[in-house]
C-alpha cells in the first residue's frame, strides 16, 4: 500500500476547503467573519505507523485518540485550517498553526482552555481587524481601565514574565474588553 504523506493530505485539505469557502456565501457579523477553534478528535486508523507519529495517552479503560485542534467558520460549520501532531503537544501549541491562515476581519471564539495571553496577543497582532473572544479564567488578572457601558469595561490584562519569556514581543499588559454575557 501507497500512503500520501502528511503533506500531500495537507495541501489537498487548504485546496480544498479554500474551494469550498470561495463557493459559499458567510454571513457577517458587524463585517467580521465568525470563527471558532476548538479540539476535535477526527477517526484515523488505528495502525503502528499513526501510532508510532502521534502517540497516544491511555486510562485504565483505553487508549485516547490522537490531538487535533480544527478552527470552523461558524455560520455554515465549514473547517477552515486543522493541526495535529503528538499527545505531548498541547492545543495552545498546535492552534498556533492556524494563526497565518485566520482572514483579517474576523472575530474567533476559543473555550478558556485556550486561555493564553500570548496566543492571543499573537493572533490579534497577525493582521488587520483580527478579534477573538474567550471567557475569563478564574484569577485573571487585569485592570479596569474605562467603563463602555452597563456591563462592559476596557481593562488591562496583565501578562506573565513565564509567558513573556514563551512569547517574545509580548508587551506587560494588553488592552482588552469585557463584557458580562450572563448571570
């Protein structure tokens, strides 16, 4: 049996999903384009040479899948970039794949998992108009700056020296906003 490598099955999926994106209209939202990223697990054949490249972790009862991180156009649920590599790479380090190929003009919505002020300092500083979204951790660190409204304030986030010494160029402190959603 003949296998394609990952880069050949790489360049089909960005041909692609660039295809399928350039063929369906994506609704807007305030002019952004609306993008999640998130963990996936995908089903890969359970054989020596995925398990040899990826690794896995097991419990008592079974070995896990193999990491993937995908990011998704959320108005029509087409994948736009994916990145997997082995267990002992976590989502933060393989979401940073998917920064070069997120639009400008996009606002992106992460789950607190992907709580990384470098990441997203990253993400924001790639391009034009690049927004993301994320529920504050427990313990953030940040200071009230203005009030925009009745729940929504500019504050300033605090970085860490451990992910300033990760993230060269991350500055002390990041502008941001939040907003209370509910409750």
């Amino acid at each position: 049996m003949l296998a394609l490598g990952g880069e050949a099955v790489k360049q089909v999926f960005e041909q692609t999903q660039a295809l399928w994106h350039e063929q369906t209209p994506h609704p807007h939202w305030c002019g952004l384009t609306l993008l999640g990223v998130d963990g996936v697990v995908w089903r890969t054949p359970d054989s020596p040479d995925n398990q040899a490249a990826f690794a896995r972790t097991r419990n008592a009862h079974r070995e896990a899948s193999y990491p993937q991180v995908c990011q998704m156009e959320l108005t029509n649920h087409l994948i736009t970039g994916a990145a997997l590599d082995s267990v002992s790479t976590g989502e933060v380090a393989l979401t940073t794949d998917l920064i070069a190929s997120t639009p400008v003009h996009s606002l992106t919505l992460f789950d607190r998992g992907f709580y990384s002020l470098g990441l997203l300092h990253a993400w924001q500083q790639a391009g034009e108009q690049r927004h993301w979204l994320i529920p504050l951790r427990k313990g953030t660190q940040y200071e009230e700056i203005d009030s925009l409204g009745r729940q929504d304030r500019l504050v300033r986030l605090t970085t860490s020296p451990q992910a300033r010494a990760k993230w060269p160029g991350l500055p002390a402190y990041c502008p941001g906003t939040t907003t209370k959603i509910c409750g």
